[in-house]
C-alpha cells in the first residue's frame, strides 16, 4: 500500500467517527482500540456502530465478548460494526460471523478530487434551501425534518426524537444541510449534508435521502453538485463517501468518484443469537 493510499484509508475511517459525543445520549465507546457511539435512545446499528478496531490476536475474542455485554447492559438488542480495510486483527471477519454477526449492509469508501471539474445535469424543479452549523442543528429538530429523516431513510418511527438532544455533535465542525422543498406544499422531500473531516483538507457527504415518491427526478444529483461545490469553494482537496453499494455508489462512480475500500456492515442481533 502506498503512503497515499494509507492517507486516504485513514481520511476514510476517521470520517466515521467524527462527530462529538453528547453525555447520555450518544457516548463514544470506552476502549482504546475501538471507536465507536452507543446511544440507548434508539436500537439500531446505524446509532450503535463501531470499527477503527485495532485488536491483537491475543485480545479480539475479550473484546467482542466484552463490547456485546456492554451494549446489552445499555438494554440494546442490536449492534453494527463496520470493517474497514485497516481493521485488526487480520481475520476480524471471521472473529464476527463467530460471535453471530451477520454481514448485511455493503458499504464502499469513496474519493473524488475536487480540482477535477464536476459535469452532472442537475434540476430545477425543486427549491433548494441551505442551513449552516446553528441554523442546521436547529433544522433538524423540527419535526417535518425529523419526518423527512424516518421516512426517507426507512429508519425506525420515533428515532429522529433524539435529534433534540444532540446538537452538540456538530459543536467545532463546519456543518452545511441541503434541503429540497416541493414548490406548491412547501414541503421538504429531500436532503443532503457536507462536513469537513477534522484535521484534513477533505470532507465527507454526510447523508442524503429523498422520500420514495420523489426518486429518480434528479435531486441526488443536484445535492452532489451543490456539495461539491461548497468543498471547492472551501479549498478542499478531496470528496470522501461512503456509499451503499445498492444505491448511492453507482451514482457516485458515474461522477467521478473512485472506489477505495469496501467496508461491509456486520450486525448482531440478540433475538437471533437466543433462537
């Protein structure tokens, strides 16, 4: 692996993890060779999600044993761990499927350069509207975006309730919501985010959702060129995403970015492991 490589590998992963915890809603998890959020509000692995493992040989089955308890103890039933390419120990993959994870979500680490120009067919059917830092976690918190959140995304009901509690997540980062309104409801069908990834010179497409009746009419693309567009005029260098495979990546490929790494979603079940 070349060193650039290895920079955008870690640019990759360190965007995961980014954000800052909220006390008693979403807490890092306590180790120091796993990064990862536990957030007992909600019972998701998109909310319980860890990776960045850095696990010897000697220690991984302590430390899978020891991660499940403590998430059960939080009263959570579901846990996601993404397996990144610098993952350790080297046959982590197979440490999960022992423990009862199960490979379900097929994620891509992504990257474009921003100095390469961005030629995509937009739309103009839709008001876009732009929320940065403040303005954007008070966004979030009404209840027709927390809506737009459950529904776009298939997340569970009542899950977007813990968006109240934290905006101090986004505290120190330069965070920018794009969101799409259909013209004659005024109502919000769509929306996009962008972040710089801290102590880079990258940032992330941080989600982006558009309800189902309202696919497939260009808004995936225009919040891709809008992004774009704000990492240019930041100076960034480099576009980071990670996108699902079924969905967002063959758009990304289409415009220019280039597969990385994979980083599959493994995820344990209680329910599952007591059948």
């Amino acid at each position: 692996m070349s060193q650039k490589d290895k920079e955008i590998l870690d640019v990759i992963e360190s965007s995961m993890f980014m954000y800052n915890p909220v006390e008693g809603v979403i807490d890092d998890y306590p180790h120091d060779s796993i990064k990862g959020s536990v957030c007992p509000m909600v019972d998701h692995e998109e909310f319980n999600l860890v990776g960045g493992a850095r696990l010897s040989d000697d220690e991984v089955d302590k430390a899978i044993s020891e991660l499940l308890e403590y998430y059960q103890t939080k009263g959570l039933t579901t846990v996601g761990w993404i397996l990144s390419p610098q993952s350790q120990p080297s046959n982590l993959e197979e440490k999960l499927i022992e423990f009862d994870f199960t490979k379900e979500i097929s994620v891509l680490g992504m990257v474009r350069s921003v100095s390469k120009p961005l030629e995509i067919e937009t739309t103009d059917e839709f008001d876009i509207k732009i929320y940065r830092n403040e303005e954007a976690v008070e966004l979030i918190k009404s209840q027709e975006m927390k809506d737009l959140y459950e529904n776009a995304y298939g997340a569970p009901k009542g899950s977007a309730q813990i968006f109240d509690l934290i905006g101090d997540r986004f505290k120190g980062i330069d965070y920018t919501v794009y969101v799409a309104y259909e013209r004659e409801e005024n109502k919000p069908v769509a929306f996009s985010a962008i972040a710089p990834i801290p102590n880079t010179n990258s940032a992330v497409l941080n989600g982006a959702a558009t309800l189902p009746e309202y696919r497939r009419r260009g808004l995936y693309s225009t919040f891709l060129k809008l992004r774009y567009e704000n990492a240019k005029e930041k100076g960034l260098d480099h576009l980071i995403i990670q996108a699902k495979e079924a969905t967002s990546a063959p758009i990304a490929a289409k415009n220019g970015f280039e597969k990385v790494c994979e980083m599959p979603i493994y995820v344990w079940r209680a329910e599952k492991t007591e059948q």
